[in-house]
C-alpha cells in the first residue's frame, strides 16, 4: 500500500513540475526519402543519424539513389581539446573536450527546410599527465556519448522545425508557389 501511494505522489510531484516525457520524432507520410550526405560517410554521427531517422518513422534512401530527396547534410565536423586547469608545474591536467557539427536539412526540391546551424557540445575530463593510460579510455568514452547527444541534438532541431511548419498548416515537401491573380495590362492611354 505505501508503495502505490509512494509512486501516485511521486507521479504527482513529477506532473506538477511541468516534467514530461519528449515526443519522438513523427515525420509526416509524405516526406521524401532522407539522405544523409557528409564528407565521411562512413562516420560513427552518419550512422547514428541514419539509426535515428529510422526510428522516427523517415525512409532512408539509397546511397546510390539519384531521385529527388530530401538531405540532411552534414558540412563540417570538428573536435578539439581545450586545457582548462594546469598543475603546478604547468602541465594540463583538466580539459574540455569540444564537438561542433554544422548541418543543413534539405527539402527534396533543394530548398532549405532547416536552415545552416551549429551545434556545439563539450564535456570535461581530467587527464593527469603522470596516468596516461585511463585517458583515453575515458576521453573515447566521452567521445561516444558526445556523439550519441549530437545526433540526439539535430534530430530535435528537425523536430521542431517540423513540428512548427505543421502547425503553420505547411508540409515538408517543397513549398508551393504563391500564386498571383493576374494582372491586366492598363488600356492605353492616346494622346
């Protein structure tokens, strides 16, 4: 009994703090086919995209595939570390592993439907310049989790860029054109 009533007040103080669980991405039936175009194809974030636009309900198009669709494409990958505390002897003992990854999500007629955006993440490791051999474990570790949240990280910026142009009554696939009553030509004027 106290742990039904433990869980209800639990589940109440949760609902209460505006705690939710997020959506999944719900791409809509009439996307195109998604690409995942980079300059290394065969990267761990390409295979962790591919994996998650599945999830969320997107066909992937064939590598090889020439008809129209849509691209998420990857331009620019860049890792660094950043010393951020030193010993007394002025070796790096503290870093800050950085990951930036600029991307562009195309609509299958080219147009942008995701406009070029940065996504920068960073985690801290201490790396202590007598113990080398943990490091990079723990800085490969790092690495994979950085990977697993970018990924997570464009997949919510797709998210709710679709979500908005929905909600705008719009749709993924190319925008129409306005059209134009058309004009008529003013009479002529004789002098």
């Amino acid at each position: 009994m106290t742990r039904i009533l433990l869980a209800l007040v639990l589940a109440l103080g949760l609902a209460g703090c505006g705690f939710h669980l997020r959506n999944k991405l719900m791409l809509p039936t009439d996307t195109a086919p998604v690409k995942v175009v980079s300059t290394a194809p065969y990267s761990e974030l390409v295979k962790l995209l591919n994996r998650s636009l599945l999830a969320s309900g997107a066909r992937l198009a064939d590598e090889d595939s020439k008809g129209p669709n849509a691209q998420l494409q990857v331009l620019s990958e860049r890792w660094g570390d950043l010393p951020i505390a030193i010993d007394s002897q002025g070796r790096a003992q503290e870093y800050s592993l950085r990951y930036a990854v600029i991307f562009i999500f195309r609509r299958e007629d080219g147009s942008e439907l995701v406009p070029q955006q940065v996504i920068e993440l960073s985690r801290d490791y201490v790396s202590p310049p007598t113990d080398a051999t943990g490091t990079t474990t723990e800085r490969e570790i790092l690495a994979d989790e950085l990977r697993r949240e970018m990924s997570a990280s464009i997949i919510r910026r797709i998210d709710s860029v679709v979500r908005a142009e929905l909600e705008k009554g719009g749709s993924l696939s190319a925008p129409k054109p306005v059209e134009h009553d058309p004009v008529e030509p003013a009479p002529a004027v004789q002098h």
